[in-house]
C-alpha cells in the first residue's frame, strides 16, 4: 500500500530545483500569481520559520514585516506556482521552528547569519 502511495506521490511532485534552506534562513521567494487572464511574478522575501512534511506534502513558512504588521506565508515545496527561490543569507539557529520569533521586535529579532569557512 506505501508503495503505492510513494509511486503517486512521486508523479504528482513538480521538481523545482529548490535549493537547500532550513529555519532561520533568509529568502526571497519569486512567485506567479494569476489575475483574471494575466500572470505576474511578485516576490516574497521573508524568514523560514518552518518546515513541515515529506515528499508531496511538504511545506514551509515564511515570516516577514510589511507596514509594521507582521505577515506570514506557508507555501507548498511542490507548489508549480514558485518560478525559483534564492537564498540569501543562512541564518544559525538551534531550532527547527521558530515560533519565539514572532513575539520579537527591532534588534531582538535580528537572527545572527551562519559561519562559512
């Protein structure tokens, strides 16, 4: 039966050639929209704060401040509607969801960027 649900899965997902990011990560995420017969690409950059599920059903959040509010999107890995994503800058954080970053403001929300040697 898992084989099955695999086999499915695997002809349903879109590969995207996503790059490797995890919570914590900065992100700009070039996305179509369609309205009415028209089709435009809007961008949005934003804070993973998440990532969820496997395969077919895999998702992730993503946080930013726009206007003083704070706005978050939870978009599908798989989604046909991402032209690409770019990473720009990797962020060092000891969780996997960041939840507590929601409650922070001004530097206190500022997520210190990843070593690289």
């Amino acid at each position: 039966m898992s084989n099955i649900i695999r086999e499915v899965q695997e002809e349903v997902t879109v590969n995207n050639n996503i790059p490797d990011f995890k919570a914590g990560s900065t992100i700009t995420v070039h996305y179509k929209i369609k309205e009415g017969n028209k089709e435009r690409v809007q961008t949005f950059q934003g804070v993973v704060i998440q990532r969820k599920g496997s395969g077919a059903t895999e998702t992730f959040t993503i946080r930013k401040i726009s206007g003083n509010i704070g706005v978050e999107r939870i978009i599908p890995i798989n989604s046909p509607f991402i032209e690409k994503i770019e990473i720009n800058k990797v962020g060092a954080v000891r969780r996997a969801r960041i939840y507590y970053f929601r409650e922070r403001r001004g530097k206190s929300a500022r997520i210190k960027e990843k070593k690289s040697y």
